[in-house]
C-alpha cells in the first residue's frame, strides 16, 4: 500500500487510476464498517484533526468532523481563520501552517485564494486536506462525485454526462472535469448560459487528454441521451440584468417532463444546496442521486482521513 | 420502556404524565451518575450530536454539549447555521435537515421561526430536538423548570406559581404554562407590565384545561401566598418610553423586604440571565433556586439524550 | 505534591520557584510522553474544558484545546463568549462563571477587561485559566517563554535578555518581566521605540526584586552582549504618524546583518505572528527559538491542565 501513499489531498489531478481504485475501495470499506459492524470506529483514535476555515462552510466543516469522529479522532475546529493569520495580523500562510503542525495530525483547510492548499501542503510536516481553496479546486468533492458515479456506472466506460449550469465559476465541474480525464471513453456535454461556460483551460485540458466534448444550449436536447446529468446552481449575480438571469433559471431547471425523458438506468447529481433548479417532485424519482452523492461525502472523507493518517 | 420512546422533542404538549414520569426518573438517575461513580460516562459513546444554532445561544449550547461530552457522545457544533442553509443559499429547512441526517445522530437546532423544530422533525429519520424556535417553544427550558419545581414539591399538588415579567414575548413563561396543565390542582398568577402581559392564546389553553389562573398587577400582593415565584427578565425594547419601562422594571424587582414576606418553603426561579430583577443579595436566602434550576437544565438533557439515542 | 497544588492560573507574580520547577518537571514529562509512548494519552478522559473567549483568539484558543485534546479530555467552546454574558444581556461575571461551573471541569478564559480571570477566580468552584485578561497579563505564555529559555540555559543564572519592541502595550513583555523576577543574577534590557517604552510599574517591580534594567534605543548596540532576544511585534496603530511608525518599524526589525552579531549560544524568542521585525531568513539560524517556543506552549498547557485536575 505504501506505493499508493497519499501525502496531502491537494487537486483532482494527483489522483491517478490507481489511487483512485484505492480511495474508492476503502471508501466501500468505510460505508460498509459505519453501516456494519463499526469495528473502525476507534481507529483514529487520539489523532486530532484542525479545521481551518479561512472563510466558512460549515456543511463542508462538518461533512470532514463528522468523518474524522466517526473513526474515534478528535476536531480543533475555527470559521474564523483568518483573524488566526495574515489578513488579521499579517502573518504568512506558512508561519500559519508551521503553528497549527505543532497542535494537530491534519488540517482540512477551506481558503479565500487559489493555491492555498498547495502551497500549505510545500511546507506541512501533517497531511494537509484542501477543503475548497477560492476558484481553484475542492479535490474531496470530485472524488465523492466520481464515486458517485462509479457506483452507479461500475465500469465507468462508454459514459455521457452532462455538465449543467454555472460551468464557469462553479468549482465543483471544474474539478470533476479535471478528474474525469482519468477515464475511458468518457463523453462531456457542458450545458450553461452564455455568462458561465464553461473555460477555455478546462476544454484544453481535455483535449490534451483526448476527451470528447460539446457545448449545447438546450437541455432539452440532451437529456435524452446521457447517462448522467451534473446539475449546478445557476447564481443571479453572475448575470448583468435580472431579465437574462429569470431566462438563464428558468432554462435549466429540471422539470419532471424533462426527466421523463431521460434514460431509466441514468442518474441525476447535484453538490447540493440546490435552489429551484432541481423540484423537490424529483427526489422520489429514481434517476435521482444527489442526498445519495452527499452521504458519499461521508465515507470518502472517512477514507482519505483513515489514508493519510493510518502510517503516520 | 418503549412504549413511552420519545422520538423528537419539539414542543411542550408533546409530554403527558407518564413521559414526564419517565424524563425525570431519568434525571435522578443522570444527577447521582454525574456526582456518583460515573457509570454512564461512556454510554454515548461514538454518538455524534450536531448543534444547528440558526441563531447563537451559547449558554443553551453549552448546556447540551457538556449533556453529550458527559455521556461520553461527541459533538459537531455550528451558530452560524444560517450560512448553512436557506437564508445564505436559499435550501431548504427540509434539505439541510437530510443533509444533517447523515452526518449525525441526533440534532439541537436552535432556529429563528416558530415550527421550524416540528417542520424539521417531520422529515428527520434521527432525532431532532428543539432549543428554541422564535417566539415559539424552548420545551427542554419548561421540562427542567418542572424538574425544579417538583424537586422541592415532590407530590406537584397545590401548588400557587406566579409567573412575573415579561410574559408576552418570554418563551420560557408559554413553555412552563403549557407543561403545567398536566399537574392537578395548579394555580396560576400573572404578573405582568401591561405591555407583556399574557397572552391570550395561552389563556384559553388553561381554561380548556381547568386550570385556574388570574392576572395581578402588584408583586407584594400576592408574594405571601405562592409556592413558587418565576422571574422573568423585562426587556426595554418592549416599552414605548423609557419612562414606562423605568416604571415597570423598578416595579417587579424581586427585593429582600419582599422575599421576607414569602413563606419559608416556597421558591424563587429564574431561567437566568437575570439583569436587576433579583438582585444578588437574594442569592443566599434559602428560598433561591435558579443556579440550582440550570444545573437541572444538564441533567434533564442528559436524560433526553439519553433516552432518545438509547435503543437506535 | 499537594503543598504545591495549583487552584488557578491567574497571573505571573502567583508562581514561585518551587511551583515554577514542578510546572517545569511536569512540561518535560508531557513532552516526553507525546513525543513517545503516549502513556498520558488518557489521562483526562471524561473531563471537560470551557474555552469562554470574550474575544477571539484562535492560536491561544487551539493551544489550549489541542492541550487537553492529547490527555484524552473534551472541550466546549465558543468566540462569542461575550453574547454568552453580561455584554449582551447585562449579566455579571459571577453569574456567567456560576453557570459555568455547572458545565464543566475548568475554564480557560479570554477576557478584554484586565482583572477579569482574577474576579472569576473568586467565586469559582472550577480551576480559571487566564487567556490573557485585556491590558493584563497571559500568563501561561509567560510560562512557555520562561521554560523556552530554561531548556536553552537550565541553570537560568547570569542572563542578559533585551525585550524588543512594544514593551507598553504588550502583554507578552510584561508578563514575562514579572515572572524573571523570581530568577537569580538576570539582567533585563529593554529596547522600544519611544511611543511604547516599558511602562513605570515594571520598573518598579524589578527595582523591588533588584532585577537590574536599563533602557537602550539602538538594538545594534547591545546585540552581541545577550543571551536572549525577545522581538515583539511594533503595532502601527500605536503611532502618530505613518512616518513615525515607518522609523521605528525599520529600526526594530532583526536582519540577518544583525544577528551575524549574536553570540553563537544566545537564543531569538517570538511570541508569534510575527510581520516583519524577523524575516524569514532567520528561521534557519540556529539561534531561531519561536516555533519551537510555540510548540512549548502546548506542553505546557497540558502541564497545567494536568496539575489542575488530576486530583480533583
């Protein structure tokens, strides 16, 4: 195992085929254990975990402690890091990082900038987890969609999906996009207003990879031929009037006729919180897999802690 | 033991003799663990409690958690669910509640708006317990006020009880009236400003219920005959000049030339924080029991959490 | 042990030599197990720490926690300890500590109000730890440099230590000038800008003790005479004017020039953030001492949090 064995969690792009497999595979351990017989449930015990938060997300916080005490470990929890840091005192980021190895085994860091995480992790003498670092990544979200997926599609071959709405400032296509690269055969459809499509940097990255993909304007369209539809949340102040935005909403809303048009064996995700884009009428559906996808966020962030912390 | 199982607590109603009963032989039970051989100090063990403050109530938190951490649960704790949820991102309380479900197993929420603990209970596969929604209930303040009471008047018969203060907007004041229907031979005096006096909603939930209550304008009145005197806080904002509220507030200020007119073992209860209603030198006279009421507070929620995560 | 025992930690000028040396053996012991075979581990299981901050202070906050969190204890906590008081509602200290007496095993208070650990220490039933109490003192940092400079110079005889930079409103300096009184043939220099020069109490303090000082306006000068080095940080807002505070920010600042300067075996102390007064081309100097000093700080906690509990 120690071949495959992870330093920090930083971007969807250190996580290679193999890597993946293991995350995955100890993530169906973590779910069956917590679900079973909890024989894992003191396995971190005295390890303590810091969540530092430089702005707060407290679903995301919480989704990582609940993890972390599930496997018997202990939180040193704050929303308020940056008075912790710099922005209050002017401290760097690695003096910041230097202090806190001293005080706990791991850090789950949330920050306002692109490449915190990285450059937090440069320095670490502890594991660093990126929890989100401004319009960069957030790494744990990918893996959680990814397995999502996986568990649905086990071969995770000859697979459509469908990227649907702020594709462009939205961290969580981006990332997943990134990661999917991974795989064969994968098709990527990307479904948004003209104000957040998707980027020139992602679309280059998986030409680089050889990954099809195509822009389409109408959900419609398309929903009859994917495997997996990713919607997103659609934010109003992306658009410059309220006009374009009501057109922009009301256009990618899921609607229960749309998903009568979709596949049987097909899924439907979302990072959640949804707004109006998804109707509560579709939860009972049986293409929808978004509460699903967030129980997912549990385990995997149970595998990753149980993974950085196991030999240390 | 089961036919009783409490499956949420939401609102005081919810409570008939028997539960009661139940709850506060469980208190005892709690109460000599705590200050005996701390046999209980592990029968929560790897339970996790989320503390959904919408709006912050350290003390109320505190109270819970130390409940939790003394039965050796553990705990994900947020006052700042707002962000969590609708009023940042427009989710729904239903969605936030499924989201919760899978990271823990039993949830304080602590909300804004009256109902939101029993809207949240509907749909919640744990237990969801309520610490105050609004101008509504805070049930678990009216249970240890009727763990106090009955502390020193075991047979909870005869029994007079002035409600002073604020009783209009005062949850604990509705909350403890509700509760008290349940008890044979209860009398109720309020006495209150009038700009808070009682509601009448709770009025007619007394008559309907044949307990006898009558309003009083004048604390020395009535100070020789209760059994119980409940001070409650009057908050300035509710009067119009500060004129009315100086008049009002000097007006039911529980002094020592008034305790010394209540009889020997009639009490004197507070949900605390008290400003100048009871001032400290009333603190030693043998009549006091409100650090002894919050004590009370941990131990009756240790019973509920016990009693509610006891057999999941 | 008992003649030593510790009720609170409320102040520098509370330690002798004696309690000084056994909260010393007890750091060294806490070290040693942490960084070894974990025997303490357990220690405080299933007692609970209040972390009540009047204000924030994450690093102080997490130090603490992560103190108790490696003996096996638990902690409650909150940043907005204020609502939780007189602040919000007008309730006293003494009643807010009453309260919390009632939820946990000890308090580690943060104050804004200098005196306010002291009062609290008064009337509570619980062990009071002093966070740092306003223009006060923070004793348990204090501590922590006293023990920094200990390990470097056990026999803590014949010493010269320059405090540098804002000796006036520095709690840290102040702190730490108190508690070397009780050291023998130790020689304080102290090296500030005029606007925040030691205050008149110290000195007068140290002449009582007949610890000598002198104040010296250029650090060039006396650097290669000391053992130690104590920098703090120079606070803009303490200045009249930005080119004042430009002047005495670029006088105060160790550069590397400087330190070229010191004797080989003389220590750099920090209480940490540092901005710009030691770049960070020091760090790799051997006689850079604050990251290790404010991974002292932990071991010392967890001293203290021991000492106070371990018989009660």
């Amino acid at each position: 195992m120690s071949q495959f064995s992870l330093q920090h969690v930083v971007e969807s792009q250190q996580f290679d085929r193999d890597l993946l497999e293991l995350v995955f595979e100890t993530t169906d351990m973590m779910k069956a254990d917590l679900l079973g017989d909890r024989k894992l449930a003191k396995i971190l015990d005295g390890r303590i975990m810091a969540s530092l938060f430089y702005e707060p997300s407290t679903r995301t916080r919480f989704s990582f402690e609940s993890a972390m005490k599930r496997l018997g470990g202990s939180v040193i929890t704050t929303e308020n890091a940056r008075e912790f840091s710099s922005a209050a005192k002017g401290e760097s980021l690695s003096d910041s990082t230097r202090i806190m190895n001293g005080y706990a085994d791991v850090i789950v860091m949330r920050h306002n900038e692109a490449g915190s995480a990285a450059r937090a992790a440069e320095i670490s003498t502890i594991p660093i987890i990126n929890a989100g670092d401004g319009a960069g990544q957030h790494p744990t979200q990918a893996l959680l969609d990814i397995y999502t997926i996986a568990d649905s599609f086990p071969e995770m071959k000859s697979l459509k999906i469908a990227l649907v709405g702020d594709l462009r400032y939205g961290r969580t296509a981006r990332s997943l996009s990134y990661l999917l690269t991974k795989y064969e055969d994968i098709e990527l459809i990307f479904v948004a207003p003209s104000v957040c499509r998707m980027e020139g940097d992602i679309k280059k990255y998986l030409d680089k990879y050889q990954v099809p993909w195509r822009e389409e304007d109408d959900l419609a369209e398309v929903i009859g031929e994917v495997d997996c539809i990713y919607m997103t949340r659609v934010q109003k102040e992306r658009f410059h009037s309220a006009e374009d935005y009501q057109e922009a909403a009301s256009k990618y809303i899921l609607t229960p006729e749309l998903v009568s048009l979709m596949k049987q064996e097909s899924i439907i995700m979302h990072p959640l919180p949804r707004v109006d884009e998804i109707p509560a009428a579709i939860d009972s559906r049986p293409q929808a897999r978004y509460f699903e996808q967030a129980q997912n966020g549990l385990y995997v962030r149970m595998a990753l802690l149980y993974l950085l912390l196991q030999d240390r």
